[in-house]
C-alpha cells in the first residue's frame, strides 16, 4: 500500500490522521462524532491491512464518502478508492414494513425542502464537491437504482473492506446486503446509518443476519444531529466473537498507542490484560504476559503474594516495565497488596483511563 508502511510507527501514523471535518459537514446529515468513528473505522483498516474498496450506498451530497475518501488521500493510499451508488433524484417512496417515522419523514416533503427530506443531490453537484476537495482520484460514481447497479458493479468492486449503507428503507438496505456482504472481507466493515431511524432498516439487517445464521454482533454508533439523539450501527465480518466488536478494537488500538508514548521500543513488558489483547499490543517489545508460566499466560494470582513473587522473579530475568491494561484494571482494585506494593516501590510513568505503567527499572525510587 502506497505510503503506508509496515512498522509499528507506519501504524500509529495512519490512526492519528484526521479528515477534514470542516469541509465534509456541509454535505452530511452524519454527525461530527458518528463521521470521526467512521473515519477511524477507515483508519483501522489502513493500519491493519484490511483489503478491499470502500463503499457507500446511499450517498445524498458526498459527504461520509467524501470524508472516507480523505482518508486515503491523507494516508497516501492510492491502491484503493471509495465507491459512491445511488439513484442522484432521490428515494424511492417507503413501505409499510418501514414503519410510522419512515412514513412521516417522507410526508414532510411538503413542508421542507426536498432536496433534504427527499435526500436528493445530483451526480454533478457531488462530482463538483469532489472536484473542489480534491478527491476525484479516490472515488468512483455508480449512478442508478441499486437494483439495477450493484448487481453489475460486483465483478468491478472486487473485495469490500468497508460497505457503508445509508438506504433508509427496507428494500433497499436488504438489496445492498444481498448484493455486496458477500464481497466483504474477513475483518471488514458493516455500516448501517438508519439502524435505529427506520423499523425497516432494522428488520431488513436482522432479517439478513438470521436467514444467513450470522451472529455478527451489532454494535451503536451515537451522536448528535441538529440537537437530536442520532445513532447509527455497525458490525464486523469476523470469525470470533471478540474480533467481531468495533469498540474492542478501538479500545485495543488507543492501548496500543499509548503503550508506544509510554514505554521504550526496547523495553521487556510485563504485560496485564486478562489475556484479552496479546503481544501485538505491544509494537514489537517483548512481552511476558502475566501470570505467566513457559511463555503462556497461566491466569490471574491466587493471592498477592504470589503475584508480588511473580513480578520480583520478572523483573530478576529482564523485564523493565509492568503495563496494566484496562481490561485487567479489576486486578488493582482486587490485588490491594499488589498494587501497594508496586506504587510505593515503583515510578507510576503512565495512567489513563486505558493504561497504567509502572518502570522497574529503579526500584525505590518512586517519585
């Protein structure tokens, strides 16, 4: 991938770029936070090496997709582009099944504009703000009724690392599900935008999950739009449970990147997590997980001594700072004598709400 290397600082680099938020909010009905954690949804697929295209459906004036697409261009990935469907003239008329807001939503066109309520922007409008933020290179327009286009642009998407669905009704969130899941990869994203606005949006999602018997787990996107309560949802294609949730992963990437402000690239961890996020949270240090026994990790301390033996033991073979991660934080409230012991014998270098680290490497000297 152009621009995006392989190391642990490559990594870090592609989570911490912000897109331009300014300039893609006047295209969006999105919120500001739902837009950032899709953006990091982006970032993380970039960092991970997720394959596959971006895709939208359902794009009114751009801006989610525009915002994606800005992404690559920050990130310098030019081997993947943002594929933008829909009709350009508007929605189609809801259905019964889409239940009593979706109708009200589209009877309001008589008193609001129609280019909100009816979502309508057309394809030059869209192509100009592309144009203007410079993101013609990484977006791809598929104009028309997704019936008629998802089917024959399958072949020319390929692999889908990120399927972003803003159809509001029923039939329409259920064609793009039945056209494009397929082509999403393992570790890939599912975005739903009208998950919680539409009863047709949900049934059409749940309908689809239970007649493939998937038990992706599908997970809130909150926010804020124009003073009112917004959320959107999402789900991970991936085989194990944990894999499967977007939070987790967040939680374990901004672990990650406070390990790499924290600690020294050559420093030994002894690494507390309750065995939940392993030695690739680490960047490349060596790490013991804790308690530890041949190399595995052998569960929590039957008592403080043990555990206070344990990290005196560690730290007698090498290891240079003991890192508790949020998952494990329990063992700080449970351990009393652990955690005395390690605060008054050791420099507290890092705390957060998501890490807490303490240097072994002068011991008395906690200050």
């Amino acid at each position: 991938m152009e621009g995006v290397g392989d190391t642990v600082w490559d990594r870090m680099a592609v989570l911490s770029l912000a897109p331009d938020l300014d300039a893609i909010r006047p295209l969006t009905m999105v919120p500001e936070d739902a837009l950032l954690d899709l953006a990091r949804q982006v970032q993380f697929i970039l960092a991970e090496g997720v394959a596959g295209d971006l895709v939208e459906c359902g794009v009114w004036r751009g801006g989610a997709a525009l915002l994606m697409a800005d992404v690559l261009r920050r990130a310098r990935c030019r081997d993947r582009r943002v594929w933008l469907f829909d009709s350009f003239v508007g929605l189609p008329p809801p259905q019964a099944i889409d239940g009593p807001a979706a109708l009200a939503w589209a009877a309001s066109g008589d008193q609001h504009r129609d280019d909100v309520v009816n979502c309508v922007a057309s394809l030059a409008d869209v192509r100009d703000s592309a144009e203007r933020l410079g993101l013609t290179p990484f977006v791809e327009f598929v104009p028309g009724w997704f019936s008629e286009t998802l089917p024959e642009a399958r072949e020319r998407i390929g692999s889908i690392a990120l399927l972003r669905i803003d159809a509001d009704w029923h039939a329409s969130v259920q064609c793009c599900l039945e056209h494009l899941y397929d082509l999403v990869v393992e570790g890939g994203f599912v975005a739903v935008d009208d998950y919680y606005a539409y009863d047709g949006c949900a049934i059409a999602v749940h309908e689809f999950l239970g007649r493939r018997r998937l038990a992706h787990r599908v997970e809130s996107v909150p926010g804020t739009s124009a003073g009112l309560a917004y959320a959107g949802a999402v789900f991970r294609k991936a085989s194990t449970t944990w894999g499967q949730s977007w939070k987790w992963m967040q939680e374990r990437h901004r672990t990650a990147r406070e390990i790499a402000a924290a600690v020294p690239a050559d420093a030994a961890i002894v690494l507390v997590d309750s065995n939940q996020y392993g030695p690739g949270v680490a960047g490349g240090r060596r790490v013991v997980p804790f308690l530890e026994h041949h190399g595995q990790y052998w569960g929590p301390p039957p008592d403080d001594a043990t555990a206070i033996a344990e990290v005196r033991r560690l730290r007698t073979a090498g290891a240079t700072f003991v890192v508790v991660a949020r998952p494990a934080f329990w063992w700080l409230e449970h351990y009393t004598g652990l955690q005395r012991y390690l605060r008054s014998t050791f420099a507290t270098v890092w705390e957060t709400e998501h890490l807490v680290v303490f240097d072994l490497r002068n011991q008395g000297n906690p200050g």
